[in-house]
C-alpha cells in the first residue's frame, strides 16, 4: 500500500500498522469551530493524527517541507466564505485534517464525508487523493500534487 520512502517516514514519525490514539481533543476543536465529524474524518484522525513528518530526500531540508497532520487552532482559521467556497467547489463540506508546507508556502488539507482529500492554499481547491491514504503516500513519497496551472477550483 505504501512506499518504501512513505513506510520508512510513517515509522519515523511514530506510526505503525493499527495504530489507533485518542482524537478526543481534536474532535472538541472540530465541534467548538463547527464542523461536522465525518466517520472517514474520524478513522483518519484516530490513524495518523500528532504526525510530523520528516523528509528523508537529501535534497529537501526539514525547515522547507512538513506535513502535520491533526487538528489545532492554526488549521481552524478559515473565514466563513472560506468554507462555504471550499464545499461549493468540492461538492461537499470538507473539514480540516492536515497542513503541509514546502518553500515558503502552505496548503491545508480537508476531508469530504467519502474519504476525498483536497488541498488548498486559500483562493483555490483541488483533489489530492481518494483516500486519506493515499494523500499520506503522495505528500511523503514526494509526489505533491500541484494545482491546475492558471485554474481556480476543480477545473
């Protein structure tokens, strides 16, 4: 299912096949901000959540790339219309699972009720993977998905 590079990040950052922690905090943050808690949120929060990941490529230095996945204060800072574009454009309500950075700049990382992951960096939105999985496998084995150039939305 996963890489040899994406296995060997996950075990470093303290992951292990069955891997099950308490979400008890990150389902209150959820709720207080008013979003709702999706099973497919649930499952992937009580999988990967309090990850950081560390970069393995030599070329990649840590302080240039991170994925944090989880919920905090600082993922919970959209705006209403925010929100309201990402679940128009999505099709969806998406919630908040994960940030990840690289080279100056940020992307959040929302889940739909089926499992979708999407990214955005503020004034756009696109599909990362079909599964929470898989999005872990696209960041760490470097495979970050970009944005359509020139596209806002899903084009």
């Amino acid at each position: 299912m996963y890489s040899d590079v994406t296995r060997r990040m996950l075990h470093l950052a303290g992951w292990h096949e069955g891997r099950s922690v308490p979400i008890t905090r990150e389902l209150a943050l959820l709720a207080e901000a008013g979003y709702p808690v999706f099973p497919s949120v649930r499952s992937f929060l009580e999988e990967f959540a309090r990850l950081n990941f560390v970069p393995l490529d030599e070329g990649r230095l840590e302080e240039e790339w991170y994925l944090f996945i989880g919920v905090e204060d600082f993922t919970l800072s959209d705006t209403e219309a925010d929100r309201a574009y990402y679940d128009q454009v999505a099709g969806a309500t998406v919630v908040p699972v994960a940030d990840q950075g690289q080279k100056g700049w940020e992307t959040r990382l929302y889940m739909d009720p089926g499992g979708v992951v999407y990214a955005t960096t503020g004034d756009m939105i696109w599909r990362v993977s079909s599964t929470g999985a898989g999005a872990v496998e696209a960041y760490c084995a470097g495979r970050t998905p970009q944005w359509p150039q020139g596209q806002y939305g899903l084009g």
